[in-house]
C-alpha cells in the first residue's frame, strides 16, 4: 500500500491541545495559566480561547476558563448514535433468530 502523505493543520490541533488540557484540570485556570500549560503565548491562546467561546467549547469564569458545555453535548450525541446502531443491530440478530 503507498504511503500516504495526509499533511496536519496546526491551528486544529492547537485547539485540540486546548480542550484536552482544559478537560484534564480540576478547576478554571487564567489565560496566563493556559498559556504557561501549553507553552504557547498568551496572544495564541486568547485567540483560540475566545473562538472556542464563540463555540460553546469553553466557558469563562470570571476572568478563568474551563471546558464549556458544547463538548460534552456533542459526546451525547455520538453515544447516542452508537446506541441506535447497537440497537438496530440487535432487532436484525433477533429477527434472524426468529
């Protein structure tokens, strides 16, 4: 098989690593305090951090930040679709065992 040469977009996984950083805290950090986890400028995260604001995937705090209610919403809604396919798979499983 040919190797492929699929080239990543470092905006999308900068703001990846933002919301996996946000996810694993245990409570709102300050913009200082994302930038210093990322080790990115403060300019860079505000940037992310306030699209990600427009997005609902972060919340602010007063003046911190933390993973806002979009994500979990959109993990919702993935479960959910697993689920159906689960279910739609066990009437055809059932209906072959008729």
């Amino acid at each position: 098989m040919a190797k492929t040469t699929d080239k990543r977009i470092g905006a999308a996984e900068k703001m990846i690593d933002l919301m996996e950083f946000l996810f694993a805290q245990p409570e709102p950090l300050t913009l200082p305090e994302i930038a210093t986890g990322l080790g990115e400028p403060s300019g860079t995260v505000r940037c992310y951090l306030f699209s990600a604001l427009d997005r609902k995937w972060v919340k602010q705090v007063g003046n911190c930040f933390e993973p806002g209610s979009r994500i979990p919403g959109m993990y919702a809604a993935y479960k959910l679709g697993i689920e159906h396919k689960i279910n739609t798979l066990q009437r055809d499983l059932t209906a072959l065992e008729a």
